[in-house]
C-alpha cells in the first residue's frame, strides 16, 4: 500500500501500457530488434576476434628471421645466425632449412611435401603421436595427414635423398611452421640438408608477444637501415596488433549498423507515446483538473516510456545471449566464451541505450501531455 502512495505515476504507467497491449508489444517489438542487433554485433566482433587468437596461438611470441632484398648471399649465413642468438640472449632461435619433395609409400600412392631441416623440433612442432625431440640427430617427423595418405605408421622408413629415415613423431596438421604449414611437411635432421650452405629461415621463440615485438626492432635496427633490408623480420605479435585494430574498425560499423535499428525502434515508441497521449487527452484533462501537478503527468508519461525500453532492453538482451552462444560455439568453438565481460558487456550496453532511447522518444510527448491547458483537454 505504501508503493502505491509513493509511485502512483509509475503504476498508472504500468496500467496504461496494459490497456492497449497490441500497440505496447509491437513498439517493444522494435526496441528488442534494435537491442538484439546491437549486442549481437557486438559480440560477433568478440567471436572473431577470439578466432584470430586461437588460430594464431602461441604465434604471438614468435619472430620470424629470413633472407632480405638486399641481401649479397640466397639465405642466412652461420655468422648471422650467431649473431641472432647473441641478440636473443633469452629466447629458443631456431634456423631452418628449407626443401620439398615427393615421396611414395609401398602400394604406389605419392604426396608432394615440403622439407625442413631443423634441429629443435620440439620448439616448432607438436606432434599428435610418437616424439618431438629438443635435439633432432636422426628420425623424421611427417604430417599427421601426409602419414594417413600414404599409409604410414611410426618406425616406417621414409626416402630422402637417398637416405632413410624412420618416422619418430606424427605432427598435428596445424602446428607445422615451416613452408608446408603444417601441411604436407617433412620434419628431418639439420645434417639431411648439407648441401645447402644458407638457412632459409629463423624462428625466435620470445617470452611472450612484448618481448617479441621489442626483440623484432632490434634485430631489423641490428641487420637493416634505412635503405637496405638484409634481413626480413616479421613479429607475429605485431599482426595480432594490427588484427586487433581492424576488429576495432570493424566493431564500431557494426555498432553503428545496430544503432540504425534502435533510432526506427525509437521513432516506433515515439509514435505510439503521441497517439496515447492523443487517445488520453480527456483523461489526462481530467487529472489536471482535480489537482494532479504537471510534474506528475510528465513522469507519467517518461515512465511508460522508460517501461518500454526496460522490456524491450531485457527480452532484447535474452535473445542476443542466445545468439552470442550460437556464434562463439560456432567461431570460437566454445559458447561459454559468450558469458566473458568482453561479449556481456554489449547485453548491458544494449539494455541502456534501449532505456534511453525510449526516454527520449517519450520526452516530447509527456512535455506536451503535461502543458496543455485543462480546459482545452477537456474540451477534446
């Protein structure tokens, strides 16, 4: 009994939008379209970004070396890499060989692969089966997908150059680094390529992606200037920044796409907050006339309006929910993801610019309502 003493505006509110309940649900209708096209953008920007993480992996922390345009020699020498590694004083510097060729299993099937000659296997490569080793001196690492291809196990023999070598560990497709990207790629000992006098390539494992991108600028300062580039550095940490960036550019279109919904859904409440008003206008004379204040209608009024925005903003932010937990499971292979402030706080956006749109769109009408003349109120 008391809240109806002390809000009397507010229940006549909630009773007003009771009475025509056609006109309230499809003016909140285009507030939950706005909401879900606003937070649901939102998050799909979240989704992806958390795709281009977990492609990108432990790829952050990495900085890759090669072979520059200016450089005299066709690859990296042993002199450069010593220098890289008193450069990168504590990170893993891994140099690599580079090759490909074709390779037959028993029954006649062949699968082209690249090649790569490398010693720390392990710094590069995960292997679904058998063994990634630190020092790799003899053996051979193969795709996991190539193997399955061509019917191989661990210990089958494969040929290269004339020589054999038995199969230690079965890479996981995505984890390959070398030209094969993890597809289609034999891992072999450094000593398989010795005829090759230059390295094609260094992967730097750095502590994490800071470190990284401070470790790129000092080799690039170490081995380039200004107007030649003998080395080619590429921080992989610097790709996710710039990733980053574009997500950003790409959330605030977004956004504003959403907000196109909420400006009609807002036209929509301003509509019908006129036309109650209009059909009101007798009853709204009435209270006037025995005492009723202007402030009183005017919060009235906003509170019908601000009703629509609460209703529309949660059953909005419900539906963008479930859509959020569609498009993680989807993008980012986990919808839990969905419940993370980063997406969450787009539901909690979503539900506020719904209140305040709806406010605003109701401001003009309850203006009107609450300055116009009793008598002409009554006279209709």
């Amino acid at each position: 009994m008391s809240l109806l003493h002390r809000f009397p505006s507010v229940l006549m509110a909630w009773r007003n939008l009771g009475r025509n309940r056609m006109r309230t649900a499809l003016a909140a209708l285009g507030i939950i379209i706005g909401v879900i096209a606003i937070a649901s953008l939102g998050m799909a920007t979240v989704a992806l970004q958390q795709q281009a993480s977990s492609q990108l992996g432990s790829l952050t922390n990495q900085v890759s070396a090669s072979a520059g345009d200016d450089l005299d020699t066709d690859g990296l020498t042993d002199d450069q890499i010593s220098s890289m590694e008193s450069i990168a004083t504590d990170a893993t510097v891994v140099p690599q060989k580079s090759n490909s060729t074709e390779l037959t299993s028993r029954s006649g099937e062949s699968a082209w692969v690249s090649v790569t000659g490398v010693t720390n296997a392990s710094a590069l490569y995960d292997v679904a089966e058998g063994e990634s080793p630190t020092r790799l001196t003899t053996g051979a690492l193969i795709t996991n997908s190539t193997a399955q291809t061509l019917g191989l196990e661990l210990g089958d023999p494969i040929e290269y150059d004339g020589q054999l070598y038995r199969i230690r560990g079965l890479i996981e497709s995505e984890s390959g680094f070398g030209l094969g990207g993890g597809r289609g790629e034999l891992v072999l000992p450094m000593s398989a390529l010795s005829d090759q006098n230059y390295y094609d390539s260094v992967t730097i494992i750095a502590a994490d992606g800071d470190a990284a991108s401070e470790l790129a600028d000092e080799l690039d300062a170490y081995f380039n200037t200004d107007d030649e580039t003998d080395v080619q550095i590429q921080s992989y940490a610097n790709i996710q920044e710039n990733i980053g960036g574009f997500m950003d550019t790409l959330q605030t279109a977004l956004l504003g796409i959403g907000g196109i919904s909420l400006v009609v859904a807002s036209v929509a409440i301003l509509n019908v907050m006129l036309m109650s008003v209009i059909e009101r206008r007798g009853e709204i004379g009435v209270l006037r006339a025995v005492g009723i204040r202007r402030g009183e209608v005017l919060r009235m009024i906003l509170a019908e309006a601000a009703f629509l925005g609460v209703l529309g903003g949660l059953v909005g932010a419900l539906g963008s929910l479930a859509v959020g937990l569609i498009l993680f499971q989807v993008l980012a292979g986990d919808a839990t993801l969905a419940f993370q402030w980063a997406s969450v706080k787009y539901l909690v956006y979503g539900i506020a610019f719904a209140v305040i749109a709806s406010v605003l769109s109701g401001f003009y009408p309850a203006w009107k309502a609450a300055n116009e003349s009793p008598v002409e109120a009554l006279r209709g």
